[in-house]
C-alpha cells in the first residue's frame, strides 16, 4: 500500500489529478473522523479535513 501511496504522490507531484483523487479518496474518511474527534463539530472537520488535503 505504501508503494501505492508514494507512487501516486510522485504523480500528484508532476500534475496528475486522478492520482490526487485516489489519495483523496483512500484517506478523506480517516482524516475527517480525526479532525471531528479534535474539533467536535462536523462543518469545522470538514473545513480542516479540505484545508489538509489542499496543504
């Protein structure tokens, strides 16, 4: 998995936004449970949720 990973970000990296969709796609759920579990509050982890994904 973690070749997966390294392999799609090297693409993200030279523009490739379906790889970007993947990476999105594999971890959009586990990083929002972490967020609501820090925030409490279902619109501010998803705002933080979007903000990772756009860093």
């Amino acid at each position: 998995m973690e070749i997966l990973i390294n392999k799609r970000i090297k693409q993200v990296k030279k523009g490739d936004q379906n790889a970007f969709a993947e990476i999105v796609n594999l971890y959009k759920d586990k990083i929002y449970q972490l967020c609501y579990r820090m925030l409490g509050n279902v619109h501010e982890a998803e705002d933080i949720e979007q903000e990772a994904f756009i860093r």
